[in-house]
C-alpha cells in the first residue's frame, strides 16, 4: 500500500521538488495550499496529487488532516525574511508559528503521528550556537519549542530537519549563486561582501531525499521519536564558491569583494549540528554547477 504524504510549502522550490521526489518513489501525495496560491511552478504537481485548502482556521486543517490520514507530514511552509519591518510581524507569526500549531493540533485530533518539518541553520548562531540571526529564525526556534510540547504531551514523532543553503535548476529564489552564474563572462561589477565567509550548500535533490529519509525513520519506528538533525552539503567560503563557478562556466565573474559590508549578524562560520546521514551519494558541487550553466545557457537560446 502507498505511503500517503501530507506536504505544507509545496508551492515553494523545496516543497516542489520534494512533492515529485515522494510522487517518483511510489507515494501518494496531498498538498494544503491557501486561496490564491501561486501554483504556476508545480501545476505537473497538481495533476497527481489532491488539493486542501486552508482558510487560516484551525478546524479547517483538523477536517484536511482527518480525510487525508497521512502517513507523514511534511511541513515546510514558511516565511522568510532576512529583514523585517514592523509590518512584517504579524505574517511571520501567523505562518511561522500560529499554523504550525494548528498544524500539529489537527493530528493529534485526526491521531496522526508523523511530521518532518523545515528549520534553519540560522536559529545556531553566536557563541553559544543557540541565538536566532533574524526575527524569521526566531519564530523557526520558537515552534521548536511547540513541537517538543506535542511530542512530550501527545507522543507526536518529529524529525526538524536543519537546512542551511540549497540550490538547484528552477529556483526563483535570490540566491548567492544564481547571481553568480548569471554574472559569469560579464563586465558588470558584482557588489559583494569580503567572502570569507563560510556557507554550506546542498543541492535541491539532496534535501528532498533527505526529507524522505527522515519521514521513512519515523513510518518505521514503533515508539515515538524526537530529532533534531542537519542537512549539510559542501562547506567552502564564498570566495571559494566565486572561483568553483568561474571554474565550471570557464569564465570570469567580476566580483567586487568588500564593495559591501557583511550583513547585520553573519554567519561567518556556520555551527557544526549532528548530521541525518544519508544512504545515497550526494550531488558533487562541480555537478550541481555545471547542472545550473547549461539550464542558464538553455533559458538564454
């Protein structure tokens, strides 16, 4: 019998790719989206899966939950925000906090015992690893805190998977290295900070299996399970990142190292957190690279 997957945040690149990823491998798959979504990027998505909406009512998930009955539920829906501005806050407790809860509250209800949920790396920063860089990853931190009450209270299993930077053909996303690549063979100056700061990235397909993984630990596992582990890909400075693309687009990018500041509370080294250990051969960084060039050179014919 299939393994049936719940997925929150599956308009977004992860999300999108792990809804394919799980649909590939024999799962079937229903998504909770809100009125008005953009489904533009996952309407293959939509063909093989079931649609819920969510009106921002927790018993509106308590009756999505209870006619699904996952097996697993993934949640990814977020907020992002490097920076807020006090008109930001409170959309990033509402969809950081508030629908997580009512989230985890609708499979106790529906007694579904399962959740794989997405945090960031930047709720470890400081010296003590344990402060929130931005206000987004203090809301990540503080819904921890809320699924560790489900777990004690309900026996709920749940596994937080850490990411930290991720890329792959498709993301919309302004990332560091879709700059990059579009920047390769131009005069233009690319403005960016000194680069010696550390990253750690994964490719997309990477942390979609690793998703699964986790979900496949908990299906499998006969008492309730609570963890807390890193997705983590190829750590290099950002400078080393600027040379691995010239190298692998055999063309120069005009970067400006320290044409602007680091920003308010980098990361210069990124914690070192227990790791979920994958059963699979990772996506080398070369390849991943060479796998965005020819995507670009493909979009540009």
């Amino acid at each position: 019998m299939n393994k049936i997957a719940l997925i929150t945040g599956a308009t977004g690149f992860i999300g999108g790719v792990l809804a394919r990823s799980l649909l590939k491998n024999g799962w079937s798959v229903a998504l909770v989206l809100r009125d008005g979504s953009d489904t533009s990027l996952i309407q293959d998505v939509l063909t093989e899966s079931t649609m819920h909406l969510y009106d921002g009512l927790g018993e509106t998930l308590v009756e999505i939950m209870t006619r699904v009955k996952p097996d697993v539920v993934f949640h990814l829906a977020s907020l992002v925000l490097v920076e807020h501005e006090t008109a930001d806050i409170p959309s990033l407790i509402s969809s950081n906090i508030i629908f997580g809860t009512q989230l985890l509250d609708a499979m106790v209800k529906a007694r579904v015992g399962n959740i794989v949920l997405a945090s960031t790396l930047w709720q470890f920063s400081g010296k003590d690893e344990r402060q929130a860089v931005n206000l987004y990853a203090a809301t990540k931190q503080s819904f921890e805190v809320i699924v560790d009450y489900y777990h004690d209270a309900f026996g709920i299993s749940a596994i937080s998977l850490i990411l930290a930077d991720t890329y792959g053909v498709g993301d919309k996303r302004p990332k560091l290295i879709n700059f990059l690549i579009r920047s390769l063979g131009s005069p233009t100056e690319l403005s960016m900070s000194p680069g010696d700061q550390i990253v750690d990235i994964s490719h997309v397909q990477d942390v979609a299996n690793s998703f699964e993984l986790a979900a496949l630990k908990l299906y499998e596992s006969s008492e309730a399970v609570r963890l807390s582990r890193a997705v983590c890909g190829t750590r290099l400075t950002v400078k080393q990142l600027v040379a691995a693309v010239e190298k692998n687009g055999k063309g120069k990018i005009n970067a400006v190292f320290g044409g602007r500041p680091y920003r308010t509370r980098e990361i210069l080294c990124p914690a070192k957190l227990p790791e979920l250990e994958p059963d699979w051969k990772k996506v080398d960084l070369d390849e991943g690279i060479q796998e965005l060039i020819k995507a670009s050179l493909q979009a540009d014919l």
